[in-house]
C-alpha cells in the first residue's frame, strides 16, 4: 500500500482510502471493463459532478481500459483499488486539463444527448485552449482557470476481458462501424413487436457511433457524407419512433435539420407534416403534405387521411373551446345577476 501510495505522490496523485474494499487486488488488463460511482470536487468542497444525481438517476461510470478515455488518471487510480473499496484521490492541473470536456459528455449522456453536442471540431488540447463556451458555467470556469480535483471513487465491479459485450461506446472506430446495421436490425425487430421506445433507443445508439466517426471528419468531404447518409434512415425511423410516443417537437428539430441538408427528402416532410399537425400548426402541416404530394402525387390518398385527421381535431377542438366560453359566459351572466341590487333595496341599504 505504502508503495502504491509513493508512486502516485510521485505522479501528482495522493490517494486517502475512505472505505477499503474486498479481496485480493484485481489483473486490470487491457479491455477489463470497470464500473464505479464518481464525484468530482473542487479542493474547496465545491461538486461539479456526482454520478449518484447526474440525469436524476443514479448510474454509474463504466469504463473499459485500454480504449484511450480522455481522462487517463481514472485509469490510473482505479487500477489501485478493490472491489468495494471507496477513495479520494486528489489529482495535479496535468492530470485535470482535460476534465471540463470530459464532464461535458458525461452530462450531455446523462440527460439523453449526444456526447459530443457543443465540441468543436479540433482536437481536446485545442478545445482547453479555445475560448468556446462548453454551456456550464462551472466547467468555463474551471477550463479558463486549470486546477486540482479531488475524484472519490466507489469501485462497484471488475469484469475481465471477454466476460461481457462490447457496448458502442467502447468500440473501436471500425467495431463501430461494422455494429451500425446489427443495431439498425435489431432497432427494427422491436419496433415490429410494438417496443417502440426501446427501437428508438436502438437507432440512438447507432446515431451516436456515426456522429461519433463524423465529427473526425471534415464537413462535406466524402467520408463525412457517406457516414451522413448512413445517418440518415436511422434518424428518420428515430422520428417515427418519437412520434409515436407523442415527443413531436424533437420530431420538427430532426426533421428539419435534415431538411436543411436534404430539401427533397419526402420523409422528413410527411413526419413534420405529422408533427405540425400534432402541435396544431396547421399552416405548417399543409405545406409540408403540399411538398410530399408535389414529390410523390402518388401519396395522395396518404397525404388526405392525415389532412382529415387534421381538421376533425381542429374542428374538435374548437367545439371544446366553444363549449367552454359558453359556460364561462353563462357563469359571468348567472354571478351578475345575482349580485345586482335593486334600487329599492339600494335605498333601504343606505
């Protein structure tokens, strides 16, 4: 213990064991996948992240070693710990650097976001040194100003290499690649038996892979356009999914920022036209049907089912908004009455 101690002192790291764990100390080869619990302080106290509340759930950190994480400290720390164990382990400026784009994606996943949302296409030293907003104040702040954290850590497991399955996140650019149109099927298996919300979970994941190898490319070269493409389908049956499940103004924001790429893609418009329609923008939906029936007049008998669902929920709702000025007016006409005062009774009063 007292040598593990003295070569992360030597490295900037002092370890304080708060709870120790169980057993003998781990083999963490590379591709052991580790899961813990995480908070990260300031060395004031202040709590930038705990993986216990982040996302309103308590889930914890998974991490597989060996795949490059941003923040190799973690690696480094954790291969000193037990099954069980709890610690603090307050960590140098050159172990830290990289932290604020670290947490970034680790809140953007715990709200459902895309990892990389907000990052720039450079690499993690280039974004430390830019003056782009990660959106939290807090992580601005410590990116402009570099200092010590303090991580505690909870080790809850170690599984050893080939003992679980690979999830996207720990795949290499070409596992990544090669996962997409199993993931794709199996997004589609469940959306046929009626799991719908987990078929969307499905087409987010292998989203995510693809924006994942997009961002190392350049926009509008080849490859970023083939992997756009491949995007594409998954984003429209991810549309379909969430329109389903009544979630329609992420249905406008997707399906119009496809549109902006793809202005004659005839299944954008008819989901946003279904969209619109659900959020009563009946200008909108019209002219959406318009473009779906002006790219494909074959569509027409489509095209005026959803018109017609349309305008008997607009004419429904209208009669519902009637109905209730009716009775607020018979309300206000039935209290006046019944406060009125005679002018015989106004002169007995005064």
């Amino acid at each position: 213990m007292e040598e593990v101690a003295t070569k992360l002192g030597a490295d900037g790291i002092q370890k304080k064991v708060l709870s120790p764990g169980k057993g003998e100390l781990p083999s963490f080869h590379d591709g052991t996948k580790v899961i813990f619990h995480y908070r990260t302080n300031l060395c004031d106290g202040t709590v930038l992240d705990d993986s216990r509340m982040m996302g309103g759930k308590s889930k914890p950190m998974e991490l597989i070693l060996g795949k490059k994480f941003k923040l190799p400290v973690w690696e480094r720390v954790i291969a000193t710990m037990r099954p069980g164990e709890v610690a603090d382990f307050t960590c140098d400026i050159k172990h830290t650097a990289l932290y604020p784009l670290v947490s970034q994606s680790l809140r953007n996943i715990s709200v459902g976001k895309d990892p990389l949302e907000g990052q720039r296409h450079c690499c993690g030293i280039a974004q430390v040194h830019s003056h782009h907003s990660l959106g939290h104040a807090d992580l601005d702040h410590l990116q402009a100003n570099p200092q010590p954290l303090v991580f505690t850590i909870e080790l809850l497991e170690v599984l050893p290499p080939g003992s679980f399955a690979l999830e996207t996140w720990a795949m290499t650019d070409e596992e990544k690649l090669q996962a997409v149109p199993q993931i794709h099927e199996e997004g589609n298996m469940l959306f046929k038996k009626g799991q719908t919300a987990a078929a969307a979970e499905k087409y987010y994941n292998a989203i995510a892979c693809l924006k994942n190898l997009q961002m190392k490319e350049q926009p509008g070269d080849l490859a970023w356009i083939k992997l756009d493409q491949m995007i594409t389908p998954l984003l429209l049956n991810y549309c379909q999914c969430k329109l389903m499940l009544g979630q329609y103004y992420e249905v406008l924001d997707h399906c119009s920022s496809l549109l902006n790429k793809y202005e004659d893609n005839l299944k954008a418009y008819f989901k946003r036209g279904k969209a619109h329609a659900a959020v009563w923008n009946e200008a909108e939906a019209r002219a959406d049907f318009a473009k779906v029936l002006a790219l494909d007049p074959s569509l027409g008998p489509a095209v005026a089912k959803e018109i017609r669902a349309m305008e008997e929920k607009i004419r429904e709702k209208e009669k519902e908004e009637k109905g209730r000025y009716r009775n607020l007016f018979n309300y206000s006409s039935t209290s006046t009455t019944a406060t009125t005062v005679s002018p015989c009774q106004h002169q007995a009063l005064t």
